[in-house]
C-alpha cells in the first residue's frame, strides 16, 4: 500500500492537480476578460480543454479569442504530460 502512495503522489497527483489548475484559471479568465457567468465560463473551459467546441456561448472578443487559445495550448500540454506520466 506504501508503495501505491508514493507512486501515486509522484506521479499522478500533480496531473490531476494540473487538470484542476487549468480548470480554475480557465473558468477565472473568462469570468473576468469576457464577462462570462460561472457557470458559461466552466462550459467554455471544458469544451475547450475536451476539443468538442461545440460553439461559443457568448461572442469572444480579441483578449477572450487569445485565452481561448492559451487554454487549448495548456490542455494539449496538461495531456501530454499525463501520457508522458
């Protein structure tokens, strides 16, 4: 069991910790840059980070288009380092 915790806290806790980061900073950004309400800045940010893109829920503007951008980037990132873990 010891050993199942430490491999567990070495290696895939800081991806679920990266996962919830990316979550938190994605639904902050478009609250502030787009004026979005919680809850729309929680589905932008999982349909970004998912890929599905259904279709945006408020029309983004210039800072909002290059979040989006930066969030599609990071959860490439955040993926590829929990197929790398």
């Amino acid at each position: 069991m010891r050993r199942f915790t430490k491999r567990f806290v070495r290696r895939e806790f800081p991806v679920i910790v990266a996962a919830l980061a990316l979550l938190a900073v994605g639904v902050s950004g478009y609250h502030v840059l787009e004026g979005m309400s919680l809850l729309d800045a929680l589905y932008m940010t999982v349909i970004t980070i998912s890929t599905v893109g259904y279709e945006e829920v408020h029309p983004l503007g210039a800072a909002g288009r290059a979040f989006t951008i930066f969030i599609i980037v990071a959860g490439a990132g955040v993926v590829a380092y929990f197929l790398g873990v």
